[in-house]
C-alpha cells in the first residue's frame, strides 16, 4: 500500500498568518438581504508540487452589524499567492477568516479552481449563525 504523501503538509492551516480585514458598519441590520463578491483572480501554490492554482471565488453572505470593506479584502486574498494550500483548506479558510472578522447571519465561499491533470476542482463551504450555539 502507498503511503499518504499528504501527510503532515496541511497540519497548521489554520494557524497561518494572513491580514486583517477591515469592516464597516452595516446602517441596515433589520433588513435580511445579501451581498455577492467574486474575483477571478485568486492564486495560491499546491503544496504537493509547488506549482501556482488559479481559481474563481465567489462569496455570498448576508450582513448582520457589519460589512465586508473591499480593498482590505483583496489585499487579504492575495496573501495567498505564496502560500502552499490546499483548494478545501483555502476555501474553508476565506470562510472562518470573513466570518470571524464580520459575522454574518450566513455566508457562502465557492471556490472554482482551474483545470489540473484533467480534473476541475469546485469546494463550497457555508455558515449560518442559526445553526450555531455560542
């Protein structure tokens, strides 16, 4: 049997360093309604080979008391051009950071990663605060 060549390579995913990202104060918390963010252009290297993976994200969320501020976010999705993860850990990672920096009733991540070896990679992570007891 082969061994898991995986191994150990993800191990701190969650304790990596990546930027703050900003917010602002959402003037229509009562109001349930949702906002849409895409990019085309987020990078990041596969751990196995070193090589860069191009991706489509997409990110729908519906605000509660604050709103995700762009440019800081962007600068946030491009620290991830140096970084070696894996396309389930990225899209879950962008998932817990949006969320824990602005707390929204519920959020999606899709990430829609180029092809590689013939094969297309699509992760979708989801939140919603109504499942959640804290």
């Amino acid at each position: 049997m082969k061994k898991n060549t995986y191994e150990k390579l993800q191990e701190n995913v969650k304790d990596l360093k990546f930027g703050e990202i900003d917010v602002w104060e959402n003037k229509y918390p009562e109001k349930d309604y949702v906002v849409r963010l895409s990019t085309r252009e987020f990078t990041c290297i596969c751990p196995k080979t070193g090589l860069p993976d191009f991706a489509r994200i997409y990110i729908e969320y519906s605000p509660n008391k604050l709103c995700i501020e762009l440019k800081s976010f962007k600068e946030y999705l491009t620290a991830y051009r140096d970084i070696g993860i894996f396309h389930e850990h990225a899209v879950n990672r962008i998932l817990d950071d949006i969320v824990r920096s602005c707390a929204p009733r519920k959020m999606r991540v899709k990430g829609i990663f180029n092809v590689r070896g013939g094969i297309t990679t699509s992760v979708e992570a989801e939140y919603s605060s109504l499942s959640r007891r804290e």
